[in-house]
C-alpha cells in the first residue's frame, strides 16, 4: 500500500503540465515544436512555409508552395491512434516521471484508456526509444561484457527456460564511467546452451559499435577475472528494474524493455529533460501498427 502511494505520487504532475494537458490545442502546440524544431519545412519539397488549416480535431499544414498537405501526426507514432494527444502526453509526462516504470495497467488507470489502449502506447513509445537507439552507436572507449537476464544464479552451463543471454556494452569516458549503454538480447543462433559462440560478440561489435573505435574489449566468459563490474552490475539492475515494474517479461518483447532501461540511463547520464526529448522521439519514429508490433517486436 505505501508503494502504491509513492507511485501515485510519483505521478502527481506540476501546474504548468496541467497547464499543457488542458487543452488539445496546447498539446498540438507542443509537438508542433517537437516535429519542426526549426519551424515547418515541407516534406514533399522543403519549402518553409505552410498555411495551417483549422477545421478538424487537429491541424492540417498546407506547403504555400506545392500545396502538399500534411497533418501535424503524419509520421510520427501518434498517426493512426484514435487517442487524442491529451491522453498521449498524459502518458508520455508519466513515463517521464517515473524512474520505476509504469506498465500498461498502472497507465490504463492513469490516464483512463482501456489495457489494450494503454499496452499499445507503452510499446509505440519504446518503439521510438529503439529507434533513437539504433541510430547511437557505442564509439571511444568501449567495453563489453556477457550478462543475463532472468534466471541469475544457474551455475550450470545448461540454459534455464526463463534464462536469457545478454551483452552489455557501454561508451566510457576518461574516468571510466559509462556514458552510453546499450544492452542486447543474444540470438539463440548465437548460443551454445547458454555459451556465447564467438560470432555473438563479433555481431554485436558489428552492429553497435563504431567501426574506427579501436578501444575495445569485450569479456565474454562467465568467470574471467577481468569482468567489467561496472557492466554487470547495469545489467542486473535492468533486470530488477524490469521485474519489478513489469513483473518479468518473456522473451518475444524483451529487448523492447532493456531498450527502455538502456534510454532512461542514457538521458540520465546526458542530464537531459526526459519529456521534451521522448516526444521529440515519439515525433520522430514513423507510425507502427499494433499487428506490426506483435508481428516484428524489436531484436535490437
Ligand atoms: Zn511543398
């Protein structure tokens, strides 16, 4: 009961964000900004300047040059949702204020949307945050280490049901500390029982690390000496972290909820202001279905 009062403090929003909730005008207004931060620019010619049609729920932008019109949610995660914005940026300011996670129950009641409503918006804005990911790639000092997910203490080489491989992997500044971290379910291909075959780690330099980085060490085997701590101990608080705000997760959306984990670290370590940059995410990322969703949920 104390921990369900906390969170619902946690939630509690200040004046000027109910200030922005208010209206679905204000929260037009917001992504505006979020979508053009330079200001409109047409997406079929770049011209900059557009007339704004008012006519419907939300506003239409028409290129003054070659009158291409395009809404203010075309292309972003919020085209298609039959929600409006107000309970959007409802969700996004609670996903922003909590460092607990909140999952698709908690948010359905939050907001006042349907399970359903609510699982989907949780999983568009984690689509955007794997977006965002995709386009990091770990660079300087690099260091990587095996991990795991689910099943911790097995001491033997069999693979538990419910153990997942992982590689952590983290951008280090001077002092060592990680600045970027990124955190990868290992494909069953790349498996041995639960032993990471060489090309595991060889993938995962492949796909997330900087080609030119040439400080790079990657540990893979479970008790070496020269484990990274530091990476392990991230690992395992993903891992908690996912437990205790999702009650475990499966393996099909997995990588979605280490990718969550992994952006919330990362802006913690930037100091940035969470809000503002997931919505410019969520106007970034382009528009994904829930068939897409259960069909091709993230792998990396
Ligand atoms: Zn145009």
């Amino acid at each position: 009961m104390a921990e369900e009062r906390t969170k619902t403090a946690e939630w509690t929003l200040s004046e000027e964000q109910l200030q922005l909730l208010s209206s679905e005008e204000s929260c037009a207004d917001f992504l505006f900004a979020a979508k053009w931060p330079d200001g409109f620019r047409c997406a079929h010619c770049g011209h900059l300047h557009a007339y704004k049609i008012t006519t419907r729920r939300l506003p239409l932008f028409e290129c003054s040059s070659c009158h291409y019109q395009e809404s203010l949610i075309a292309n972003t995660i919020f085209e298609g949702s039959r929600s409006d914005l107000r309970k959007w940026f409802h969700a996004l300011l609670i996903v922003s204020h909590t460092t607990c996670g909140i999952n698709a129950v908690q948010l359905s009641e939050a907001i006042g949307v349907t399970y359903k409503t609510a699982w989907l918006m949780l999983h568009k804005i984690r689509y955007a945050m794997s977006k965002a990911d995709a386009g990091t790639m770990l660079s300087g000092i690099v260091r990587i280490n095996s991990a795991s997910y689910g099943h911790p203490h097995n001491p033997s080489v069999n693979r538990h049901i419910q153990e997942q491989p992982l590689l952590v992997g983290a951008s280090l500044n001077a002092e060592g500390e990680p600045v970027y971290v990124k955190i990868k379910r290992v494909p069953d291909e790349h498996l041995q029982g639960k032993v990471l075959k060489p090309i595991g780690s060889q993938h995962f330099i492949e796909q997330y690390v900087e080609p030119k980085t040439d400080d790079l060490e990657s540990i893979t085997a479970r008790f070496s000496s020269r484990r990274f701590q530091r990476l392990l101990s991230i690992a395992k608080k993903a891992g908690q972290w996912i437990n205790t705000a999702y009650h475990g997760i499966g393996p099909k959306h997995l990588q979605a909820y280490l990718n969550e984990y992994c952006c919330r670290l990362n802006l913690d370590f930037q100091g940035g202001a969470i809000f503002r940059y997931l919505t410019q995410l969520c106007a970034a990322a382009a528009p994904i279905t829930y068939p897409q969703l259960i069909r091709f949920p993230t792998t990396s």
